[in-house]
C-alpha cells in the first residue's frame, strides 16, 4: 500500500495479467527462467534446485496413441501438471522482471499478487506522478509481453488518491492505447478502496452481499423443523465471515462510519436466525493481555490463560448486563428472566439450545393474544383454552388449566412453586441440561396447541367471511 506522508498525490493503478498466450507463450517464459539465474540467486534457490528446474524444462516429450493407434512423441512447450507446485514457482521466476522495473524509483512500487499487478506512484505535483505513472505502464505492459502475456485493459483500474483541497485533477490515463477512467474506488483482493479511505464502497458492497447470502441459508433455516442452534450458528459464521472480511484494514474506520447501523441490522438479523427469533424481537482485549504477560516474562500456563479469559468474560457480562439494565429499553421480559443469571446463561451446557419455540416463550413475541393483538393479528387478548383476560407468557406456562396436567410433571422436575415466574425457569435450567429439556418439551406441546388453535379460528373466520359474502343479493 502506497502512503504519501507528504501531503501530496497518490495514483494507483490495477493492471491484470491475462493468460491470453501466443503459441510460443510457454517457451518465451521458459527462456526468460534460463537466462535468468541472477534472480534465482537473489530469491535464495540452492544449487541442486536451480539444476532440477532446468532440468524439468529441457527435452520434455509427451507420449501419446494417436487415431492410427500408434504412439507418437510430442514435444513439450508449455503447461505444468495440474496442481504442481511447479506452477507458482516459475511464474514468480518470471514475473520477478516485471517486479524489479521500479526498482530505481524510490516514488513508485510494483506489487503483484497472483496474476493482479499493482502500480502505485506518489508525488506531490499531479502532472509529475501522472507521467511517472505512465512511463512505468509502458515498461511494464513491454515486459509482460515479453513475457509472451497480454494486459486486459478491460479489467484495469485506476485511482487517483488527493487532498480536500484539491478541485482539479487528470479524468483518465492511458494503458496501451486505451484511456482509463479514473474511479472513485478500487476492488483489491476483495476490498473497495476509495479515494479518501472511508471504506463506505466497500461497506455497502459487504452488506449487499451479506444480505445475498443470507436470503439464500435463510432457506437452509426454517423456523419450523430446521437445524437446532449449534448447526445455525455454522450457517451464522459463514454470514459473518463474508462481514468481516478484511476488518483489520477497515476496522479502525467503521467506529465512525455513517454505515455502522447497517451492519449492526445485518448482525441482528444473523442473531434472529440462530435463535429461531421474530423479526420484532430486539436484540482482542485477551491477546493483548498475554502479549503483556509474555513481555513482563511471565509463565503463560494453563491456569494463567484460563484466569484471564474468565476475566474477560465477566467484564463482558458486567458491560452487557450495564447495557441491558438502561430504562426504557425494549425486551423487558427477557431480561427481567436472563440479566439476573447472565453468566449462567451464556455458559450453559452446548445441548441447552433455543429452538422456534422457546424463543416465544422468553420474548413474548408469538402465539399470545397479547402480542397478537398488538400487532392487529386479534381484537382482544383473552385466551382461547379459558377465557383469561390477558393471555401472555406467564399465563400460558403458569395458570392456564389447559395444561395442567402437564404442568404438574413440569414443577415436580424443576422444582418450581406454584406461582413461579420464568426467572425461576430460568434458574432451573441453566444448570441442568435434562432441566432444559423438559422445559424445552413442555413448552413445544404447549406451543404448538396454541399455534393449532390459532390456525383452526383463522381458517373459521375466512370460512365464515366466504359464506357471508356468497349469501349476500347481487
């Protein structure tokens, strides 16, 4: 990456190397590794290697049973077995010229990764680090031919980094014979730059593509009979992968980016689907601490590992717990059941999973008429089983008499009083994973039951609607 500490221009140009070979592309390649032992000296190659590299690109015939049926010879001009080590080897042997031409110029570098060829030219005067700039693509494009290779204009880019105070500045440079735009940012081993390192290309690319990706597991992860949490949580890195590529060049920056709610909306909805969420529901500090240990001389044992990280992970809990304990915030009931037990909860036993319908219970946000009547899906919010008033959350685990049977068995295993809360599940089941798995039985009975009910009156109410609208006059 090139940095202009003097306040002045920087332009930056994408040159891609195309396998668009003549016939004698190979051999060109070849002659150039032959003749060229000085840069196999500098790169470090032993003798018996230099010798076995010539050796594999002298007198190479292919056998093969031509139409006749008879073998015949072919000599070998080009192409290495496929996935040899080979293959990168005498490429970079090669390559190494086109490389060394910025060599003498301390104000421009060349950098090449696989066939992506970077120029990078800084100065402080526009019309001196263009023509730089220009006389460098003619040196290089020359060697890549030589190399027997083609310059894909087609896919070069150019940029042209500079101050706010700069109004006026070059709108393209010359490849060849082909003009190129300069571009308001650059793709570079999958990361937008832009002309003053904001990242927002990049950032809103990531997030297209996130979103992409997402809609695409989101058919992988039904609510309803899909994976459990641990295998969601799989699907959840492949998103977050695909987010966080690249961090460490832009992390620095998005603390400050108008685009950080974005990716926070693109991160809740990957939480939402691990834990079988509504929509509606809200939601390197360790190395840094053994490097000083290692610095102070200290023994890094196991103990001492284990020690920092539960350090670690009690502040964590002590900031979210700060956070989730503000006024005003939304999730009350979920945080009046887990804020409590939060370290307990966050380490429970991996089978302690939430599924579809534990998520209900501990947010509220499902089949109760409380909710459903919030969101205009009812006109009132009393129970279907019994007549109550308010069917929510407590009402549906702890008082209807639908399931009071079931319930029974439920306090008996849990150990629960007769006015229990779901803090007190909570309590219950974070440290037992049968615990967990009863409630979590009970709870899909329930649900489902209700969903069931739920289901039968909509479809009586269209039914209703349909006969009403056909026994009406014409």
């Amino acid at each position: 990456m090139g940095d202009n500490k003097k306040g002045g221009d920087l332009m930056r140009v994408n040159e891609v190397p195309l396998p668009q070979r003549t016939p004698k592309a190979r051999p060109r390649i070849k002659s150039n590794i032959q003749l060229a032992p000085l840069t196999m000296r500098r790169k470090g190659f032993l003798p018996y290697i230099q010798r076995i590299l010539d050796s594999y690109l002298t007198d190479r015939t292919i056998w093969f049973t031509g139409m006749d049926g008879k073998r015949h010879a072919k000599a070998m001009e080009a192409g290495v077995p496929q996935g040899s080590v080979l293959g990168p080897v005498l490429w970079n042997i090669a390559f190494d010229k086109v490389l060394n031409l910025a060599d003498d110029d301390e104000k421009s570098d060349i950098i090449c990764y696989a066939d992506d060829t970077l120029i990078v030219s800084t100065g402080k005067d526009r019309r001196h680090v263009r023509l730089r700039t220009s006389m460098l693509l003619i040196k290089v494009i020359k060697r890549i031919s030589e190399l027997g290779l083609k310059v894909s204009t087609e896919k070069t880019e150019a940029m042209l980094f500079h101050g706010k105070e700069v109004k006026v500045f070059p709108r393209h440079i010359t490849v060849g014979e082909a003009p190129i735009d300069l571009a308001p940012s650059i793709k570079y081993l999958g990361i937008l730059i832009d002309v003053h390192w904001t990242f927002s290309h990049h950032f809103r690319y990531i997030e297209e593509k996130a979103n992409r990706v997402i809609r695409a597991l989101n058919w992988l992860m039904p609510n309803l009979k899909g994976p459990d949490e641990r295998r969601r949580r799989l699907f959840a890195n492949v998103i977050m992968s695909v987010i966080l590529y690249g961090a460490p060049v832009w992390g620095d920056v998005l603390a400050t980016s108008r685009l950080l709610p974005a990716l926070y909306r693109l991160q809740r909805t990957v939480a939402q689907r691990v834990i079988s969420a509504y929509r509606t529901v809200m939601c390197k500090r360790i190395y840094e601490q053994i490097k000083a240990r290692i610095e102070d001389g200290d023994l890094l044992t196991d103990g001492v590992r284990k020690e920092i990280k539960d350090a670690e992970f009690m502040r964590l809990c002590e900031r979210w717990r700060e956070q989730l304990e503000r006024p005003n915030t939304p999730g009350e009931l979920t945080k009046m059941a887990v804020v409590p037990r939060l370290e307990a909860w966050l380490s429970r036993d991996s089978g302690s999973s939430m599924s579809f319908h534990l998520t209900q219970i501990f947010t509220g946000h499902g089949s109760f008429g409380k909710f459903l009547a919030k969101i205009g899906k009812r006109v009132d919010t009393t129970c279907v089983f019994c007549g109550e008033d308010m069917d929510d959350v407590h009402h549906t685990i702890r008082d209807c008499p639908m399931w009071d049977t079931q319930r029974i068995t439920l306090r008996r295993k849990l150990g629960l009083a007769r006015d229990f809360t779901l803090s007190d599940v909570v309590e219950a089941i974070v440290g037992s994973e049968d615990c967990w798995r009863t409630f979590s039985a009970y709870v899909e009975e329930v649900m489902r039951e209700k969903e069931d009910e739920e289901r039968r009156r909509e479809r009586a109410r269209i039914s209703s609607s349909s006969s009403t609208g056909d026994d009406e006059p014409g």
